[in-house]
C-alpha cells in the first residue's frame, strides 16, 4: 500500500535541505518505493501566510500521514513575536500533537569525517552513540510557565521541569529496547544532585530496568559529569537516555564529534502504528542560509530513518545511509565539513549512488 510523507520544509536552510531529501525520496520513488510525497508551510513560513506556525490543518495532516518530514523552523523575522506564536512554539505544538515523545539522535562519526571533528581522530572515528532523548514532556512543557511582572515593577519568568513516572518509563523502555539491538548498555543522565525530580527519574528508570531488562547494564551520570565525558572519552558510551533539556544540549554537543551539527539526523518516535516525526537536529541556521552552501547529510539520513521506523523499508533505508557515507568517502565536502560544495553539488555526490 502506498505510504505517505509529509514534508514540512519550514524557514531558514529548512527548505534548502529539504530539497535535497525530497530529490532522494524521488528517486526511489521512480526505483518503484510506493510513496506520496505531500508538502504543507510549517514555522515561520506558516506565520507569514496564516499567523500561526502550525494550523489544526497541518497537524491533521501529519497525524494521518505515516510519516512527517521537517527542516528546521524559527530565525531572526519573527523573534519580536509573542512567545506562542513563534515558529519554535509550532515544533512544540507538533511533537505535542503527535505524541512523539521518544526522540533518537544517532551521533554517528563516519571513518571519512574523523578528522573533521574539533576532537582528534582516535576519540571520534567509528563512534555509535545513540541519544533516545524525551520529548514531549519535562521543562518544555510543565505548568506553571510564563512571565509576570510583580507589585514592584520587576519582572519573574518561570518554567517548570516536570515528570511522572508513565513518561519516564515509556521513554526507558524505547532505550532499553533500543540497547538490545547494540551493546546492550544505557546511561542515563539527571541532575538527581540538586532536582528532585532527577533523582525520581534515576530511580524510575532503575525500577524498570530492574523488573523488566535485567540483561541491560544501565549506569546513571550526573548532566554536567556527562558534557565533560562527551569530549573526554566519547566512545565509552552506547544509548545514553535523557530528559528533553539535557538531551536537547547533550546532542549539539555530540554533533561536533560528529564533524559537524549538519550531519545529525533524528526520529521522534511514539506509541507502535503512530506517525514519527523526522528532523535534522540543527537549526534553521540564518547565518548561512539563502546561500545554498548548508549541509544536506542530516536531512537525507532523518529521511532514511523515516524509511526505517515509519516506512517500512528498512533496507531502503540502509541504501540511503550508504549513499551518503559514499560521497563522503568519494571527497564530497560542505563547507562546515572543510569542503566547498552547495548543497545541491551535495544532494548530486548522494543521488549518485543511489
Ligand atoms: P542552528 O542549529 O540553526 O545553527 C548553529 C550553527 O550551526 C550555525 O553556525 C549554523 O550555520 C551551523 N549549522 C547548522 N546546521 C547546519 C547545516 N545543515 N549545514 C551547515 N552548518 C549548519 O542553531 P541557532 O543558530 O542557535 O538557531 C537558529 C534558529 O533555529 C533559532 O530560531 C532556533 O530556535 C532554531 N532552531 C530550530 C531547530 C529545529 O527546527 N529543529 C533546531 C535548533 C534551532
Ligand atoms: C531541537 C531544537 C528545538 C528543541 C527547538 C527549536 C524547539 O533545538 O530540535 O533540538 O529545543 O527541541
Ligand atoms: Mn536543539
């Protein structure tokens, strides 16, 4: 049956990148992939023409799609807008929306991009993290929130991290999971030091570990202990579980380990038979885009990992991340990874083993 993928380009290099990704789902569509590729405005580009970054119509549509596509959303235009009317906010609204509350971040460094990375060589080459990062919940979206302005004239903005043990086991168990299919090792990163919400969400997961997958070898870390043991010594880790702030940080970080935050790819996965929801995890990157020079990678392997866990086509999925570790392998070279090619010069040294 032919599935379908919503693409949701959104603003800044979103729509660059997103091109090159729509070219590869093209050209295994015309290799016969039963796939329909639809396309609706996301984030900023949703604002310009409807005032909200994501209408009740989109999200209707990418909860009956089998898979949602997006590119990156937000930039300097619409700053000055109120808080929930940013294009962040309708990435929010959509992972809200979805239910997609287990966010994987395969920080994987290709042999070819080892000496790419701001570490050396011998810390980075032939690096497999996997992050399974929460995201529909925590200090993104705990009530009370906002900012007040007090009797005397000052001002107090509060957020608040929150969690009950259902979120904090159904994203454990996506790690665990996970963990079967590789080493078999979690770590899972809190500050239980100083929040007591850490310290119920490091006891929540050795809970459930202890009942339900006593073959894991899970370790706890304290966040700020984990930023340093990312740079330190990055390959002692293999699925690393964390809350949606944390994980948020400690992917970036771990995109640089990478080569480059152009080459990180994600899946934000929920309950079996629901639509994921693919993304690059960088930015909308208003600092180059327009320019046509941002790394497509991320994009392409998001989409790969759509073709994996939404698409049924998981050997499709591998052709797509071979294609791309063949470019890099033949030279193929952004900018952010020391190369000077556009990002459609990219998507051509993909399309070219496919
Ligand atoms: P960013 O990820 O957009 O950029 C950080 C740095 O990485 C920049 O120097 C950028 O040029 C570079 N970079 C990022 N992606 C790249 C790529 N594919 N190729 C080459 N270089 C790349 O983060 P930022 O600058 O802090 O944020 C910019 C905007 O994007 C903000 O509005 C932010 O809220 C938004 N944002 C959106 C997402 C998303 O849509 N998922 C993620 C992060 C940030
Ligand atoms: C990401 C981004 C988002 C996040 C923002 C844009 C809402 O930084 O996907 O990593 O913080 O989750
Ligand atoms: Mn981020």
């Amino acid at each position: 049956m032919t599935k379908t993928l919503l693409l949701l380009p959104g603003d800044g290099i979103g729509p660059e990148v997103s091109a090159v990704a729509r070219r590869v789902a093209g050209r295994l569509i015309s290799q016969g992939l039963a796939l329909q590729v639809e396309e609706a405005l996301f984030g900023g580009a949703s604002i310009d023409a409807c005032q909200l970054p994501l209408t009740p119509e989109v999200l209707a549509q990418a909860k009956a799609a089998d898979a949602v596509l997006m590119g990156a959303v937000g930039g300097p235009k619409w700053a000055g807008q109120p808080y929930d009317k940013r294009p962040e906010a309708g990435l929010l609204a959509l992972r809200a929306g979805m239910n997609v509350y287990a966010n994987l971040r395969p920080a994987r460094c290709f042999s070819a991009l080892a000496d790419a990375s701001s570490l050396k060589r011998v810390f980075v080459d032939g690096l497999d993290i996997l992050f399974v990062r929460e995201l529909t919940g925590g200090v993104y979206f705990g009530e009370p929130r906002g900012v007040e302005t007090l009797a005397d004239g000052q001002r107090r903005g509060v957020n608040t991290h929150v969690y009950t043990t259902s979120e904090i086991h159904r994203v454990a168990r996506i790690a665990f999971e996970l963990a079967r299919g590789r080493k078999g090792e979690v770590c899972s990163a809190e500050k239980g030091n100083v929040m007591e919400a850490g310290l119920m969400w490091r006891e929540d997961v050795q809970a459930l570990r202890d009942a339900e997958y006593p073959d894991i070898k899970l370790s706890h870390m304290l966040a700020d202990n984990m930023a340093m043991q990312l740079v330190k010594n990055p390959k002692q880790f293999d699925v690393i579980l964390t809350d949606n702030l944390f994980g948020d940080i400690l992917s970036d970080e771990a995109g640089m380990l990478t080569g480059s935050l152009g080459m990180l790819p994600s899946a934000a996965i929920g309950d079996p038979g629901t639509p994921g929801l693919y993304e690059p995890i960088h930015g909308s990157a208003p600092d180059i885009a327009g320019r046509g020079v941002a790394n497509p990678c991320a994009a392409v392997i998001s989409l790969a990992m759509a073709l994996r866990y939404s698409l049924g086509a998981p050997a499709l999925a591998d052709t797509v991340e071979a294609a791309v570790e063949a470019a890099l392998d033949k030279g193929a070279r952004t900018p952010d990874l020391g190369g000077t090619m556009t990002t459609a010069a990219m998507g051509d040294a993909i399309l070219a083993g496919l």
